[in-house]
C-alpha cells in the first residue's frame, strides 16, 4: 500500500519536472486560487473545499458538494554570482518553471459534517545550474518537491467548528554538484511520511474568526545530504529535512458584497530538522487579503509579508551541526535562496455555467538581493524574484 500511494504521488509530481521555490521560505503562500489572489489567506477567511489545509474547520462553508481542481504556472528567477580565489563568474538558474498540481473534494455529509479528500503540492525549491559556464556555481542542481495527500473533516456545532486533516505527505529530495571535476551526490532520494492540521472557527454577525496547528513532518531522503554536505563539513550525517511546524490565527469580515480579512502565522524553521543546521530562522508571516463579490463574478487582491528565513551567517565556529558559517552560507545562497520576502496578489472568479465557475490568481514577489560569506571567505549573491499564475474550475452541485 505504502509503494503504491509513493508511486502514485510521483507519478503526479511528474506534471512538475523542475523545482520550484515556494514562497514563505520553502512553502507556498497558499493553496488554492482563491486564497493565493487575497494574498494567501485561509486561516480566518473561508475558501470551501480549499480550506482543508488551510484551516480546516472553515470547510463547513460547503453546502452540499464541492470540487476544485486546477493547478499553479510557478516562474522564479534566481540569479547567482560567486566568488573563488582570483574568479568569479555569474549564473542564472534554468530552473524557472513549474507547473503544480490540486485537487480538494469536500461534501456536507449532515447538518453537522463534512468530509473531504484532496491531494496538493505543497512546497519545494530548487536550482539548476548544470550548464558548463556555472563553474563558479558548482554546477549545482537541487531539487525538493513536497505533495500532501489528506482526508479532511470538519464538525459543526452553532456558530463553532472544530476539523482535523490527516495528511500522508510524499517527498523527493535531489542535491549534485561538481568538486574539483567531480561530482558529488547520493540522486534522488524518496520517503513517505504522516502529518496532521488541526483548526477551529467561530462565525459571528458576519465575521469569522480561526485558529491552526499544523504539525512538523520529518522527511528523511535517505544518503541525499550526507552524501552532498559532508565534503564540505566532514562528519555531517543527517538525512532529514523536516516539513516545519506551523500555527496561526485569522479573522475576516464579509457582507453582500465585500470580504476583508487579516492572517498572522508562524514557522518554526529553528525546529525543523535539516533546515536547523543551515541555520534558517523562524518567520511571522502577514497575510491581508479583498474580495468584491457580485452575483456571478469577483475581483481580489491581497499582500503577504515574512522576513527571509535566511541570513548571513557570521560565527567563527562551526554551529551544532559541525557547518561552519560559510559552508552554511554557500547551501543556502547557492542551493536553497528561499529568500523571497513581499508578495503583491490578484485575482478573480467568473461563473461560467449554473454550477461551474473559474478562478485565477497571480502573484507577483519583487526581486530580493542577499550577499553573503562562502566557505572560500568570499562574497556570493543571489538575486530571486518570482511570479505566478494559477487556475481553479470549481464545480458546486
């Protein structure tokens, strides 16, 4: 059962050959096209059968069935320039697109529960500097992509919801790069592993008001980083780079027309494991977010915001995981530039038929540029800058 649910998940990471660089850190802003274009919000704002990883209480604003599938067009632009010795040289990242696939399924089973099924990407990242004049960027290749599969439901009571989403996660990790005319990796490495979310709601004369928990999820990509890391810190034997904790609180207000709503959430980075011995720092993201709705259309826009989860790195002596600053500092620019920061979000929604409608999102993260120390004691740069566009068909019957 277990070969056949990590086969069938790959097989639809498939969809998506590149990597692609999530937003807050490592993870998507938000799933779905409708919290994407109000800036990622989920956790106090109701999205239907879309809020089951969001928060999944909110689900119950199905009132019969509901699916939306669809899927994300995922455009990063990262840029590099490294210095070894008496060279340097300039590398942009041929991996700049990604298509990212979701499905959420949610009925109104009673008066008093929902039920779902849904499978989504999640989050990922990557680089792909392989070309022959990458030399000073090592021609390194990474590649992590993360497809959460889960079973949600929700129960009602008045104004108060309570849902749990059990969520078996599917991941794929990939790290080469050249050392002196050799390559150094493990390929790619696999694993299969359990999470949960939890969420609440309470709804009140228009506004609703949420909370979540979102447990940590240790991956473990067997010889991937041992294999990769350790040339350059000896001694470095951890396979795991684990799916961060989360947790949040949101609230929103909705009338006839207009929806506005406000999220504040939390990522233990400093936790996870893996992303903890590169020294990734936690963030607070804010997420406000507009909807204009008529009878048959609606417009909406939003903002996200979270400090880079990575900074330079400046001690003299090797951290708890035996990396020293600039070996730190090297995966982190050159392999994994989560640095993203700010998101400007768009989108809008058209019935097309009685119980058929499509909605799009665009998102759009202005270029962020981070210098840093590498494990040479020279400078290495990276410059990211993202864009999105997504679409969903939601069927309501």
């Amino acid at each position: 059962m277990k070969n056949m649910m990590r086969l069938s998940m790959a097989s639809v990471l498939l969809l998506g050959a590149t990597s692609v660089f999530a937003t807050n850190g490592s993870n998507l802003i938000a799933t779905g096209s409708t919290a994407r274009a109000m800036g990622g919000l989920g956790i106090g704002t109701p999205n239907g059968a879309e809020s089951a990883l969001s928060n999944v209480a909110l689900m119950n604003e199905v009132k019969a069935n509901e699916v939306a599938f669809g899927g994300m067009f995922f455009m990063p632009d990262v840029k590099n320039t490294n210095y070894m010795g008496q060279g340097n040289g300039t590398g942009e990242s041929a991996s700049d697109l990604n298509v990212i696939p979701e499905i959420s399924i949610a009925s109104k089973i009673t008066d008093n529960f929902h039920l779902g099924i849904g499978i989504w990407g999640t989050a990922g990242m990557g680089v792909d500097y392989r070309d022959k004049k990458n030399a000073m960027q090592l021609n390194m290749v990474t590649n992590l992509q993360l497809m959460q599969f889960a079973i949600p439901f929700a129960y009602t009571k008045g104004n108060f919801s309570i849902g749990l989403t059990p969520i078996l996660q599917y991941g794929s990790l990939d790290i080469n790069y050249n050392n002196k005319g050799t390559t150094v990796g493990a390929g790619v490495g696999q694993d299969l592993e359990f999470g949960y979310n939890i969420g609440v709601a309470y709804r009140y004369n228009g506004f609703t008001f949420g909370a979540m928990y979102k447990s940590q999820i240790d991956m473990k990509y067997k010889g991937v980083l041992t294999a990769t890391v350790s040339p350059m810190a000896p001694g470095y034997s951890n396979d795991k780079l684990s799916t961060p904790e989360e947790m949040g609180v949101g609230m929103s207000y909705r009338n006839e027309h207009h929806t506005i709503g406000v999220d504040f959430k939390y990522i233990n980075w400093d936790e996870a494991k893996g992303y903890k011995d590169f020294d990734w720092e936690d963030q607070k993201v804010v997420a406000i977010g507009y909807e204009y709705r008529k009878a048959k259309w609606a417009l909406r826009a939003g903002y996200n915001y979270a400090k880079s989860p990575i900074s330079e790195q400046t001690s003299t002596k090797p951290n708890s995981a035996g990396l020293t600053s600039g070996v730190a500092n090297t995966f982190n620019a050159l392999g994994f530039p989560g640095i993203i920061e700010t998101h400007y979000t768009f989108g809008g929604e058209m019935q097309v038929r009685q119980y058929t409608s499509v909605a799009f999102a665009v998102v759009y993260a202005p270029e962020v540029t981070k210098t840093f120390k590498n494990f040479m004691n020279q400078d290495i740069t990276v410059k990211h800058q993202q864009t999105s566009v997504s679409f969903d068909v939601k069927y309501k019957f």
